[in-house]
C-alpha cells in the first residue's frame, strides 16, 4: 500500500496551479534541507469527518441488526425536526448531537435498502437452493469478462478452456409456458467465450438459476455475500455459448457502451504492441482488467507487497492528474482551464476502469482540492478524505466492509498523519547576518542532504502506512510482506515512468496510430523493468508470510489505539502515554500469537472441496496433520479452501500432509499448500510414487523445493506425533501392489479415548478385499471410500466395521446420504459434504463425541 498511498498524497498537491507565476513564493526563517514536498493542508475545522463517521457506524450497525428501513428513516426524520427546532432556538450542542444521531440513522436506512430489500418481481424470488432450467430476457449490464482457465495440472477432464461472466439486467422470465415481468441483477456464468457481445445489448439466455451457495468451509470466501453487496442475490450458468442469444444491440452512443468500445480500443493496442508477458499486466495497470494476468505474476505482485500497483487505486489517479498538470503547465493554460482538463480527465479515467471506490476517493479528493484552488480557498485533507467516504458509501454503502476501501482510506490517513512530520529541517540563525552565510551549508552539500531528507521522508511515510495496514491485510489476506517496506519505496520511479509511458502510448495509439510502436517499445521496456523488480523482490527468501487473522477484538483496539495517535484531543492523554498503550497493545497481540489456546481432545474436519478430500486433524497436543488435499475443481480451489480453514483455527503449521493415492483430487492441492504453509513432512504410501504420472513428479519436485522430506508407511506403521493418539496405517502393505490407484489408497486410523476414526481414500476393489480380510475393528466414524460410490461402500464394509454410527461422505454430489442408507442401515448419521459443508467430529478425554457441521 505504501506506493498507493505516498503518489495519492501527491493528488493533493496536483492543482497547484492556482497560484499565480508572477506571485514569489513565501519566504520562511531559515532553510530546509529537504527535497520539496507538497505542502500539507492546514488543520481546521473539518465537520465532514463527524458527519462520515456517523453515516458508516449507521451502516455497521445496520450489518450488525436487521431493522426495517421505514423504523431507521421514521427516526431519521423525527431527528431531523429536533434539529431543525434546537437551531432555531440556538441550542448548538443538541442540534449538533440531532444532527449527527440523523445521519447515523440515514446510514442505517441506507445499508438497509440496498442490502435487504427487493422489489415485488425480483429475479431473485424465483431462485431455489437447487439449480433448475430458466428462460429469461435481459440487457446485459456490464462487460463480459472471459478468464482463460489456468493451465495447471489437476483441472478436471471436460472443463472448458475459458470461462465467462457478466451482470444481466433482468426484464422478463418464462413461467408457466408464459414471459412475466421481472427486475433485478443476475450473475451469469458461462463455460466458454462469448463474442460479439456488448453492454446494453439485448439477449435471450436459457440456462440453470440458482441462489450462490453459502460458504462450505470455515474461513471460506463467502461469495453469496460479495455478489449481494453489488446487488446480485442469484446465478444463471450456462454450459455453452448458444445459450445466449442477441435480439438487439444498444445504441452506439449509450456511455456504457462506449466506455465498453474504448476499453476495447486500448486492449487492442496494448496486445498488439507489448510482449506476451507484459500485455497483461499493461491491461490490468491501465485498464483494471487482470482477466489475462497469469498466476505466477500475480503471486509475485501479492508475495513483494506490491498487489496495489497492480490494481486500478488512487495512484493511477495521482499519477495521470500529475502528467496532465505538467502537461498543462508546459502549454500555459489558465487556471480556469487547467482545472477543466484535470476535472473532466480524471472523472472520465474512473468511468473507463469502472468507478472502484479507490479510484472514486481519489478522484472526489482531487476534485475537491481544483474547487478550493479556484475559489481560492485551501482543502482540509480531513475533510475531502471525509467527503469521499460519504461518497463511496452513500453510493454504495457495502463499500464499508470492502477491503480495497478500508485499506485506501486507512493509508490515507496514515499520509495526512506522518506528512506533517518535521523530518531534517534546518533553520539558521538569524541574530548574525554575516555568521548564518558562514554556517550556511554549501549548495553541493544542500543538494545531498536535501536528496538524503527527502529519502528518509518517503521511507518513514511508507513505513507508516505499511504497519498501519499490516494487521488489516493479516485479517483480510493472510499475509505480511516485509520486503514491501523496502520495495515500495524504490519502485515509485518505476510506477511513475511506467504510468507516464502508458497513458502517453494510449493517448497517442488512438489519434496518432503512427506513433504507437515507438512509445509501445518504451512502454514494454519500463513495464519489463518493473516486473524484474517485482519478481525479484518476490523470490527473497524473507519477503512475505502467511499468517493466520488476529483476533477481532485485537484488530479493534489497535484501530481505536491509532485513532488516538492520530487525534490526540480524542483521549486526553500525553503522546508517551499514547504510545505506551500502542505497544503494549501490539505485544499483547503477539503474545495471543506465539501462545494459542490449548486444545481439549481430538478434533477431525472433513472439508467440503467438491469432488475430491481433504482431512484437518487437530491432535490434542497442539499439532496438526492433513490427510489428502486435492479436489476435480482445481488445486488451486483446494488449496484456498485447506489454507481457509486452517487460518480460521489459527494454524499456519502442518506437521504432516498425508497423501492417500496418486488420485488428482486428493493431491492436486499440496504443491500449493507447500508454499504457503509450514509443512513438516510428506507421507504416502510406496505405490503412489509412480513417476510416470507427470502430476506426481511436479509434486514430488514442490516438495524437494520446499526442503519438506517423504516418509514411505505401510500397514501396520505407526506415526509418532501425540502420544495420546495412536495413528497407525491400516493398508496397504509393503508388499501389495495393485494395479489400480484407488486400490492403493492409504487408509489410517485414529484412536483416542477408546474411539476410532478410519480414514480410506478411494479404497476399493481388491484393496478393499485385502483391507476386509483382516479381523474386523470397531470404527465410530468413517470417511465413506470413494466419495461414497455404492461399488466401495459395500455390506461387507459396514460388517467389518461393526455398524459406524457416524459416515462422513466427501462429495460433490447431493442425495448420497438416500443412497448409502441401504448399506450402512437407518440408524447411521450419514453426512455428505455436498449437504452438510465441512463436518467436524471432535472427541474429548473421556470418549464423548460431537458433530457439527457448516451449513
């Protein structure tokens, strides 16, 4: 964030065009040894920031307790009355207090109307739990975005190789053997391209609607959230293209459309005059379009601390107004002017790349400064930050809870704060004309320390604004990049020339077409440098950590610690006190870390990853073992949902990741995992070291990288990691082979507090029948085998284990607990994934089992 947010406080600072050239600058006592900052603005009164912070605690409230919205406007007008009458009769105290208890409940009401109302007819109503056929007629509202599938090993068979989506505009639904009615936004995704199609355009869709699913898994992405913040409350998917048909275009003039048309125009361009590596990272830093941005330069951006770079945010917006500033200052335009072509350009950059609320702060922030400038009046920054949070939130009060928002408006306050620093200024004496020349510094040393000051300036504002949002993105992202301190810093003259470079090369590719291969060479030469940079810094050793979330009720009071630093008349208390309370409260934050609470028993969760497995078991001693991580929909989306789920615990060590068979969906998650998390060690079974499969060998190869040694086990091993848990592989032996991956699947077995776990894999077949010839054992709770087909879940099964009163099925498909009932009997508590969410069954000391589960 530091980079973000040190070129955003230079947003202030663009409109010095206001001053008069004629006008000499003010003469101040002494000299300064530092490089020329933007003066910060004065402090004054800055009654927008009450007015905000009212509005948002409105808008959390209203997160927190579902009122009607008619209760929070009925109150908000009667508060209004009352403010209305105390200003009259000049009672300022409760008029203030009216005033601003009224915009707490228009925030309320506000949040309310947007989040938990929909209209009579709303495409939503219609939508079920369980997909089924629709046929609907709509506009599409925005650009169709198309995602070529990542092309890692693991991706299921048959899965298309781009996927795209887009918001429709709901008007009417087949109901009935009738079209009736309808309003609203649905999300439509779609396995494949969809070319030709544009925003406005009228289309004919049949697919399966559905409401999004809630999270499965704890500390999962909660995706039905994020699309009902941006007014979505349903999902169409269609399997192909020919689903959607276009009745009618939009007309060419319609803003949308033709923000659509230019965004396209400099997507062109930038393909066809960069290399394939840096096309799409020019896209996405000057178009916010990181659809073709491939994995690996996406790690690299999030590992060096530099992901904001990468997304459209107030630097781009800085950035661009600096340019045109200088631009404008360069062909003497007036004041009058020069505000014109700042105000319009960076107004319509937003529309172009969609009006993100960091982009929006940014662009309200400047336009308030070009008001002020004009009117020959200077902006509080208190005061233009609070405006732009009312703003973005009464647009879209769902922003408060957005992260990019509440890290854009965090950093910068973190600017307005350490900005004010007086870092290396030295005044001169003045009782002695004759000796302050004698002790003033020559101009080659005014020059070093002038460059040295002006470093260390840009390094404590960048240190600042990085331990500010430390805790935010350990929340949010589970991350810590300290290498981002030393980054970020030095690549602001790479982001500002590679800005420059592409606003220039776009500018010039759409009215001087001549021009472009030249300022494209440029433009790629100075993205490729950036990018060294950027992996460079992302290959260090040091550069980030994976890390659980702090606890809320820490996050909370570092926030409210700050907010004491930053308004010291909030608190009363002495800067040494304030600061005091500010460390201690950071070291009562690791402490919490470094000493988790103990655990009480066995815990085991059975993580619902689609079609595929993956096994959290907590050992009552503190550590943690992982049986198979993979799944059909990708390793990736494995990987994600295990490392959610473990953070949510707060565990970011695995002492052991057992791989069952060299099965894709029970694997295809590691080499991922392995890179983010602590991993003791890896154990399998001999048979699924088969070096001909080229995703065990890619594996194998993640693990020798990550120094994480592979421990063989055969049947009748044990694993010596709690010595109140015997852990002991029940199959395969040493010397059986079979033919068959599933066959081979290491089955283990947990026992603690005289109960029984069995875990199997996909066992079957003639594994299965090696497994059932053995005496058969008491199991409480069994992973059913092969995603509960009815071929490895047989009676036999069920016999050996003496009637498990719990089957755990890790599965994508619904309805299996009907078809197991059969075989494991009525009174067996059957729990699909694919139902249930993630089931945990936990054990305590003395044998007493409980299940839970997500959903």
């Amino acid at each position: 964030m530091s980079t973000t947010a040190i070129s955003e406080h230079q947003s202030s600072a663009v409109p010095q065009f206001g001053q008069a050239r004629h006008r000499a600058a003010p003469t101040t006592e002494g000299h300064s040894s530092s490089i020329a900052f933007p003066p910060s603005s004065r402090r004054g009164r800055a009654p927008a920031v009450a007015v905000a912070a009212c509005f948002a605690a409105g808008i959390a409230l209203d997160g927190a307790i579902d009122i009607e919205w008619r209760i929070w406007f009925a109150a908000s007008v009667i508060l209004l009355v009352l403010w209305a009458v105390s200003f009259r009769r000049r009672c300022d105290r409760i008029a203030n207090a009216c005033l601003l208890a009224a915009c707490l409940l228009a925030g309320g009401a506000r949040h309310h109307v947007a989040m938990s109302t929909a209209a009579a007819n709303d495409i939503s109503l219609y939508a079920r739990e369980e997909s089924f056929p629709v046929h609907l007629v709509g506009t599409i509202a925005t650009d169709p975005e198309t995602r070529v599938l990542p092309s890692v090993f693991g991706a299921s068979e048959g899965v298309a190789e781009s996927h795209t989506q887009f918001q429709l505009r709901c008007a009417s639904i087949e109901s009935d053997g009738h079209m009736r009615p309808v309003s609203g936004l649905a999300q439509l995704q779609l396995n494949g391209a969809l070319p030709g199609f544009d925003v406005g355009d009228t289309v004919d869709v049949r697919g399966r609607l559905s409401r999004p699913s809630p999270p499965a898994n704890p500390g999962q992405f909660d995706y039905a959230d994020f699309l009902r913040r941006q007014g979505m409350r349903c999902l169409v998917r269609l399997d192909y293209p020919d689903a959607v048909v276009q009745l009618d275009h939009a007309s060419a003039w319609q803003p949308a459309r033709c923000a659509a048309r230019l965004r396209e125009v400099c997507t062109n361009r930038i393909y066809e005059h960069l290399s394939p590596k840096s096309a799409p990272v020019a896209a996405a830093l000057l178009l916010g379009d990181r659809t073709q941005v491939d994995d690996e330069i996406r790690d690299a951006f999030v590992h060096s601390g530099t992901m904001h770079i990468m997304a459209i945010s107030g630097i781009n917006v800085a950035i661009l107004a600096g340019l045109l500033w200088m631009a404008c200052r360069l062909f003497n335009l007036s004041v009058l002017q020069t505000s014109a072509v700042l105000g319009a350009t960076v107004i319509g950059y937003a529309f172009l790349t969609g009006g993100n609320p960091p982009v929006v702060r940014a662009t309200v922030w400047i336009a308030i400064v070009i008001a002020g400038r004009m009117s020959r009046r200077e902006a509080i920054d208190e005061n233009s930050l609070a405006i732009a949070a009312i703003v973005i939130l009464g647009w879209n009060p769902s922003n408060l809870f957005d992260a990019g928002s509440q890290l854009s408006f965090i950093a910068a306050a973190a600017i307005m704060w350490s900005s004010r620093w007086n870092i290396g200024k030295w005044k001169a004496p003045t009782a002695d004309r004759h000796l302050t020349a004698s002790l003033m510094p020559s101009k080659r040393h005014r020059w070093v320390r002038a460059l040295l000051t002006g470093t260390l300036r840009v390094y404590v504002v960048s240190a600042t604004i990085w331990l500010v949002t430390a805790p935010l993105l350990m929340d949010k992202f589970h991350l810590v990049s300290p290498v981002g301190l030393l980054v970020n810093v030095l690549i602001i003259p790479f982001v500002t020339v590679v800005l420059w470079a592409g606003y220039v090369f776009l500018l010039c590719g759409l009215l001087l077409p001549f021009l472009a291969p030249v300022l494209g060479w440029i433009f790629d030469v100075s993205l490729a440098a950036m990018l060294w940079l950027v992996e460079s810094a992302a290959g260090v050793g040091w550069s980030h950590l994976f890390v659980p979330s702090p606890p809320t009720w820490w996050l909370a009071g570092f926030y409210v610690s700050l907010i004491g630093l930053f308004y010291p008349p909030l608190f009363g208390l002495s800067a040494r006190i304030r600061w005091g309370l500010l460390c201690l409260w950071i070291a009562v934050g690791l402490g919490s870390g470094l000493c988790p609470p103990p655990r009480e028993g066995l815990r085991c969760t059975f993580l619902a990853v689609g079609h595929g497995c993956s096994t959290v078991i907590e050992l009552p001693d503190g550590r943690t073992i992982l049986y198979d991580a993979g799944s059909l929909s990708g390793g990736r989306s494995a990987q994600r949902r295990i490392e959610g789920a473990l953070w949510n615990r707060g565990i970011s060590r695995l002492d052991a990741i057992v791989i069952s068979h060299a099965d894709i969906d029970h694997f295809n998650g590691v080499s991922g995992l392995l890179r983010t998390l602590q991993t003791g060690c890896l154990i399998t079974a001999r048979p699924f070291l088969d070096f001909h499969q080229q995703q065990v060998q890619e594996m194998c190869e993640a693990a020798a990288d990550a120094n994480v040694p592979i421990r063989i086990i055969a049947a009748g091993d044990r694993l010596a990691l709690d010595p109140e848990v015997n852990v002991v592989a029940l199959h395969p032996r040493r010397e059986f082979r079979s033919e068959k991956d599933n066959a081979n699947s290491l089955a283990l077995a947990l026992e603690y507090a005289g109960r029984r776990i069995l875990l199997t894999g996909d066992l079957e077949a003639d594994g299965l029948d090696e497994l059932l010839s053995r005496s058969s054992q008491k199991v409480d709770v069994l992973l059913s085998p092969h995603h509960g087909s009815r071929g490895a879940n047989t009676v036999q099964l069920a016999e050996w284990a003496q009637q498990p009163p719990w089957i755990v099925v890790s599965t994508g498909q619904r309805r299996r607990a009907e078809a197991l009932a059969p075989t494991y009997g009525s009174s067996a508590r059957i729990l699909p994934t694919a139902e249930q969410g993630a089931v945990t069954i936990e054990i305590d000391p003395r044998g007493v089992i409980r299940e839970s589960h997500h959903r």
